[in-house]
C-alpha cells in the first residue's frame, strides 16, 4: 500500500510528465486548473496515468471532485486496490 | 424432384478504394470571427483543440452540392464513368430533409442510373461505416464500384453561444469509390457501437420537442430553440483516446500490418488533443506520418477522414499504395476502424 507521500510523488512525475509543471510545484493545496494549469484534457490524461501507476477506478464522475492535489492523493489513498 | 437453389451474387475477391476527393466550402471561419460569439481566445482555443480555422457552407453548398462535388473528384481520380457505379451511400447526420434520402438526388445529378442510393448515419464513424458496406456489396457481387460519400454541415447545428462547441464544427464533404481489386485494399472492419454512452455526445432536443414549444414572442412557455450538437468533453475524451486506441491496434492486428509499415495514419478529425494522445497510447512510431487536417478544417464528423486523406495525398504527406489506418468514433457512441491501401 502506498504511504501518501509516494502517492504524491508519483502525481508530481505525471503532472510534470503531462503538463511540464516543476514536481516540486505540485504541493497538496494547489489547485490544478487555477495553479498548475492542468486543462481539463490533461486532467483526463493525469486521471488516466493515475488509474495505471496506483491501480485505482477514478470514474468520469469523479474527475470533477478532485480539484486539489490533495483531493487527488486522498481519493487514491482511499480507492487504491 | 430435388429442391431448387438459388444461383449465389459472386463479387470480387478483394476490394479497395480507387479514387478519394474533397469538397471545402468557400467561406473561412477564422478564430478571430467565433471570438464574436463567445468569451473565448485564439489560444485557448488553439490549445484546446488545434484548430486555427473552420470551413462554413454558405446557402447554394447544400449537402448535395458539396456531396456531388466531392463524388466528381472522387470519380475522376478512379478512372471511371458514373453509369459504372452500383451503389451510393451517403454518411451524414446534418442533412435536415429527412425523407427522401439525399443519396438519391446525389446518384442522380453524377449520372448514376438507377443505382440503388441510401443515407447512413453513422455521425463520425459514418465514413468508416459506409466503407465497410461497400466493401461488402463489392465482394458480395452486389455491386462493381460503390461511392461512399461523408458530408456534413454541422454548421446548422451548431450554438454559437455554447462556449464548448462553437468552435469544433465545420462543414464540407468527402467522397470514396470503393471497387474490385486484384489484391486485398480495405482489412477487416473493426467496428462497433456503446449505446450506453448516448448521452455524452448528442443533439440537444429532438425536433419535435423543439417545435412543440411555444415561441418567446408569445411571452409564454419555452422558448423554441433549434436543436444543435453537444458534447461531455471529458467522457469523450477519455474514450476517443484510450478506447479507440485498442480498437485501432485492433484493426493493425486483424490486417496482418504492423504500426511501422504503415505510411499514413488518418484518425477522425475531432480535435488535436485526441489525436496527439492517441499517437501516444498506440505507440505509433514518428516515422508514420499523421492528419492534421483539423486546423485549418475543424471536426466536419463523417467527412473528416476522406477530407483529410485528399490532403495528405495531394499534399505528398502520403503516397497512393502507401497502407492508411483509418479510425473514425463519435455520437452513438460508434466507432470503426480498418487499413487501407490509399488510392
């Protein structure tokens, strides 16, 4: 299982991959849309390389849910097979 | 007395596409003008979808005039005569004149005889869909040559006020002849539909609906709103690019042909977005080059992939002979893929 900080580690290496944002820019309160930048279809291809490296269902429904790094890592820590 | 059999249609052991063409309306939409209806940018839009420009039909490039336009390339570049053409299918979801089909006025302004003529509506994978049936009746002995024609105005359903689409749609037409062949030209159809997501790309209301409201001049009720497209970008997102890419891989496999032997790659132009990220899902080597017609022609549904393979053709981005996967997916949601040998 993995520990939150391996959790956030892991989206900062796919927002960097994605959206070329510093990983170190991607910090638990920032917002995604309104901080780093991450349009809505590169939120679908952050949300999509998320279900793969942490072997987690992130339903299209709940795509809108997660507007904080923060919401993101908690949704992964509590979904996470 | 032995029991009578029916003599089978024999058809040709293999089919491919003999000659593509285009039609592009007159008028350009640039950016600059959809900035007029909504609250947008340039950039945004740019990034957002890769598209620069749009083609919008004026009132005399009706859908049969586009059609019969493109058809007439389309002819031509196979190098035959209209009379030899046993089957007009016509792929559109934006001709408003439901009854009769528009196939048939098509077939008969080209000088088609008494072909038999019918529309499809396949939205963005009516192309591949048409392709597919005319594959069938070529070698099914049901026809020689068969036209396949996408077209689509999607301006007449397009919200201009819809921040999320009235940017995406053009219009134009593009047109296939598809016929016998000494080798195989068109793979297997990997093709198929997922009515569970019909709502995630669809009209707004049905015309009934829309024309049973009263108008807002009465100052009661509803007002009327003529229907338009609209589409959940994220779903649709998610499953033009990750779904299809398997559906595309699917189609190299069923044709025997891996991603490197081929010289074109032609997905449905939706947006540039799915495209880039479809390139990256299949793993599709930089060597193939790839459409990017969308900039400059915007999301025109079914007549996107024969557009957008005119321009790669003429362009000398792709070569006759050279083998194309094609994979066009949309409003159903539909999708169908194949490789073929470009004409």
């Amino acid at each position: 299982m993995a520990t939150q900080n391996e959790v956030q580690e892991g989206l900062a290496e796919i927002v960097n991959e994605i959206a070329g944002i510093p990983v170190e820019d991607v910090q638990l309160d920032k917002s995604f849309t309104d901080d780093l930048d991450v349009d809505s279809l590169s939120m679908v291809e952050v949300v999509v390389a998320a279900e793969e490296r942490f072997d987690v269902k992130i339903p299209d429904d709940e795509v809108k849910n997660l507007k904080t790094v923060g919401d993101a890592v908690n949704y992964i820590l509590t979904n996470a097979a | 007395m032995t029991k009578p059999q029916i003599r089978p249609a024999t058809g040709a052991q293999y089919s491919r596409i003999h000659g593509v063409g285009g039609y592009r309306p007159v008028r350009v939409i640039p950016n600059s003008e959809v900035l007029e209806w909504i609250d947008s940018s340039d950039e945004w839009i740019r990034t957002r979808s890769g598209i620069a420009e749009r083609r919008w039909a004026g009132p005399e490039e009706s859908v049969a005039e586009m059609s019969v336009q493109a058809a007439g390339k389309a002819i031509a570049q196979a190098g035959i005569t209209p009379e030899q053409i046993g089957g007009v299918i016509v792929s559109t979801v934006s001709h408003l004149k439901q009854t009769p089909a528009i196939a048939t006025e098509i077939a008969q302004r080209l000088g088609c005889g008494t072909a038999p003529a019918f529309d499809i509506s396949a939205a963005c994978a009516g192309f591949g869909y048409g392709l597919g049936l005319a594959d069938g009746m070529v070698r099914g002995g049901n026809a020689e040559y068969v036209l396949v024609i996408g077209v689509e105005r999607l301006s007449d359903l397009t919200d201009k006020s819809d921040r999320s689409t009235a940017f995406i749609f053009g219009d134009g037409a593009g047109a296939a002849i598809v016929g016998p062949s000494n080798t195989p030209g068109i793979g297997k159809l990997i093709w198929g539909s997922d009515g569970s997501q019909a709502d995630v790309i669809s009209q707004t209301q049905a015309w009934d609906t829309a024309f049973a409201k009263p108008d807002a001049i009465n100052g009661q009720g509803e007002e009327q709103k003529w229907p338009a497209l609209r589409m959940d970008g994220q779903p649709v997102f998610r499953w033009a690019v990750w779904e299809m890419a398997k559906v595309a891989q699917q189609a190299l496999d069923a044709a025997g042909i891996t991603a490197d032997q081929l010289g074109a790659f032609i997905p449905h132009q939706a947006n540039m977005r799915i495209t880039d990220a479809m390139i990256k899902a299949l793993k599709l080597p930089a060597s193939v080059p790839v459409a990017r017609d969308i900039a400059e022609t915007g999301n025109t549904s079914a007549a996107s992939i024969p557009l957008a393979m005119e321009r790669m053709l003429e362009s000398g981005e792709a070569h006759s002979g050279d083998l194309a996967l094609i994979i066009g997916f949309g409003a159903g949601l539909v999708y169908a893929a194949a490789v073929v040998t470009l004409p």
